[in-house]
C-alpha cells in the first residue's frame, strides 16, 4: 500500500468513529451543533473514501486509452468534495432555522463536550498527517480530505464553546446560531476547494515559481539559440512540460538530439515527477527570435 493509499484509509477510519460518536451524542442531547457536525464528519467520511478511491485510480499506470496516465482522478476527486461541502452546509443551515424556531432545551451537555473535545484531538492528528503526506506526495486528493479535517477542528472547538455557554447560561439559542457559523465556515471552504480543483482541471499553468526554475534551465543552456512556446500543466502530481528551443543553422541534428535529451532530462529531474518534451526548430531570420531569453508563450 502506498503512503498517499495509506493516510487515505485511516483518514476513512477516523471519520467513520466521529460520525458514530457524534450522531449518537447528538441524538442523545438533542443538539443541532452537534448533529451538524455529524453531518459534517459523514461528509469528511464519503469525501476520504472518494479520495481513497481516487488515489487508487490515479496510481494506475499510463494505457492505451489514457497515456498521460490517471492523475486527473485526484481532480475530480478533489471538485466533488467541493459539491459535497457546500451542500451538507446548506442542510446545516436549514436545521438550525428549525431550532430556532421550535427552540427546543438541550440535554446531558456534558457528553457533547465530551465528544467534540475527542473530535478535536483525533482530527488535529490526522489532518497534520495527511497535509504532510499530502505536502510531500503532491496529492490534491489527500490536500483537499486534510483541509475537511483542518476545518473539523474549528468547528468541532466552535461547538463545544457554544454547549459551554448553554451550559453556564441557559441560552439555548446558542447552540442553532453555533451551527448557522459551522455551516457557513464550512460553504467558505467548499467555494475556495471548488475553485482550485476547477484549476486543476482546466490545465491552469504551473505555479510561477517553478516556471522561473524551467527558465533558468534553459537560459543557462549556451548551446541553443532561443526558446519559445513553453507551456505547462499538472496532472495529479505529474506536471506536464513542452517546449521549442531553436538552434543555428550550422548544429547537426545530432548535436540538436543531445541537447534536447539533455534538457529533457534536467527540466525532468529539476520538477519531477514530470513529462518534458522538446521540439526542435531551426534559426529562422525573419522570425528574429531574441537569443536566449524569455520568450515564453504560456498556454
């Protein structure tokens, strides 16, 4: 089992225990915060399988059908999360209209406490441990389940608060306008996870920082005469790379071959894991192309 398939599952153990243990004390109690948050762990639950499941795909070598591999899985993956945050926020929201308006007491607060305090300390391990996995494995599967769990923490503190309140006041409304800020923390996040797997699936280029490292490379390289046409995106964690280096006239095709391998190979090793390909062109007058600067056209 690979370390992205690893914290996957334990991301999908540790969701399905908060799901039980806050739907029971939520039933128990009576309390639509906590009862939200049980909605809120059955999200994480179904999105920490969809990502198990994703990952799965995406390890899958390139095929016939598919021969820039499977890393698009982990995009999808990372969009339908996205769809299932801002939907379980908007039952949040309409649940807790409902208290108010039925306003109806709380009971045995000590046990809700009790469980968002476990909800706290369980979802701050595992979500450190995925957002490392998912920092050194480049997984936005695994990025998106670790910020579900960052998130828990919050509201999971947010809810034991308001229980606390109730608690030392007796203002039972608190507990419902808890739960209108839990689901509203939680669409917010949903918008900006929608946004950036929306990136990851229309091929938006690679960030700035790592174009500048493809830049230099090639800037660096003395034996070509320019290079134009650079285009990249990402696949899962795969970054896909190509480009056009010019060469004079006078260079031998086989000369023109070594250095784009050579190229190939560094740019490669430079982003990897990455898919370099170079294009070769000859030294065209009338096209005047700069030598060796960035004339990058990005795609």
């Amino acid at each position: 089992m690979s370390r992205k398939r690893l914290a996957a599952t334990i991301s999908v153990v540790s969701n399905s225990t908060l799901v039980v243990l806050k739907l029971l004390v939520g039933l128990l109690t009576g309390s639509v915060s906590i009862l939200a948050e049980a909605v809120h762990s059955a999200n994480d639950l179904i999105a920490s399988i969809i990502a198990l499941v994703s990952i799965r795909i995406a390890e899958r070598p390139p095929d016939r059908e598919h021969p820039y591999g499977h890393g698009k899985a982990e995009g999808i993956s990372a969009a339908v999360e996205a769809v299932l945050i801002a939907g379980a926020g908007i039952w949040i929201v309409i649940e807790a209209v409902q208290k108010i308006l039925k306003q109806q007491a709380l009971e045995h607060l000590g046990w809700g406490a009790g469980v968002m305090v476990v909800s706290v300390v369980l979802n701050t391990l595992v979500s450190r441990y995925l957002f490392r996995v998912a920092r050194e494995e480049d997984s936005p599967a695994l990025e998106a389940d670790a910020h579900h769990l960052a998130t828990d923490v919050y509201t999971s503190l947010g809810v034991a608060v308001g229980l606390l309140v109730v608690w030392l006041t007796g203002w039972h409304i608190v507990d419902p306008v808890v739960a209108i800020a839990v689901a509203l923390l939680i669409m917010r996040i949903g918008y900006g996870l929608t946004i950036k797997s929306l990136h990851h699936l229309m091929d938006v280029r690679l960030p700035m920082t790592e174009i500048a490292r493809i830049e230099h490379i090639l800037n660096g390289e003395t034996r070509i005469h320019s290079w134009h046409n650079l285009r990249t995106r990402k696949s899962g964690n795969v970054r896909h790379i190509d480009l056009h280096i010019v060469f004079r006239n006078d260079a031998t095709l086989m000369e023109a071959h070594e250095v784009a391998d050579a190229l190939e190979k560094r740019i490669a090793q430079e982003l990897a894991p990455a898919h370099v390909v170079i294009h070769v062109d000859p030294y065209d007058p009338q096209k005047a192309e700069t030598p060796i600067q960035n004339t990058e056209e990005q795609a």
